[in-house]
C-alpha cells in the first residue's frame, strides 16, 4: 500500500501542477497568456479564464478526499484539456517540436488515474480483511 500511495501522490501532484501552471496566468490576466490564446490559438477572450476556473475546480476534485464521481469527472475533464490543446496547437501548425513534452503530460494524466484506481483497490482489500 506504501509503494502505491507514493506513486500515487507523486503524479497526481504533478498533474495538480501542470495544470495550475496552465491556469494561474489565464486567471491572473496575465497579457501574455491572453495574447497567446486570442491571438496564436484563436480562441476567444473569454475561453482562457473560463478554462482556468476549470482546472481550479478539477484540482480541488483531485486533491480533496471522498466525492468519487466527482475526481472521475475531473480526470475527464484534464483529458478533454489535453486533448484539446494538442489538437489546438496542431491545428494552428505549430512545430512538432513544441509538442515534445505532450506525452510527458498524458503519461502523469494516466499514471495518476491508473494509481488512484490500484489506491482504491487497496484500501477496499484492506478493509474487508480487517
């Protein structure tokens, strides 16, 4: 149960950083990060804060014990994110190069999940034993 507590841990917190690096300049107003979303990736103005409340609330999910369904959804949520941004900067012609650290991204994604799962496992094993 230890080993899969720490892999769990390790890469949600990961994945809990990825996505508050990617929120935090959108809600801050941040001009680059609006310029960036409106202008490189033609999403409208609106899109970068609503995105970033997002990932705010899917943190909390991931982060707060209990509401199963809930981290189920917010799991989706990130994959949809991702997603959606490899498609967004593939479609906007983006070098390949600077989609080199989007398998890193789904690789945290999946082991998070993945681990939470084993976790629950785990706990529910130990419990009816006991």
């Amino acid at each position: 149960m230890k080993t899969i507590n720490i892999i769990y841990w390790i890469s949600t917190v990961l994945l809990a950083a990825l996505m508050l690096s990617s929120a935090l300049p959108s809600l801050r107003g941040d001009p680059g990060a609006a310029k960036f979303m409106v202008d490189h990736l033609h999403y409208p103005p609106y899109f970068g804060a609503f995105l970033g409340v997002a990932k705010i609330l899917g943190i909390i999910a991931i982060l707060v014990p209990g509401f199963p369904k809930i981290r189920e959804w917010a799991y989706a949520g990130f994959a949809f994110d991702l997603i959606a941004a490899l498609y967004s900067f593939i479609a906007v012609k983006d070098p390949l190069g600077s989609l080199t650290l989007f398998p890193v991204f789904f690789a945290i994604l999946i082991v998070s999940y993945i681990w939470w799962h084993k976790k629950l496992k785990a706990k529910a094993y130990a419990d009816a034993v006991v």
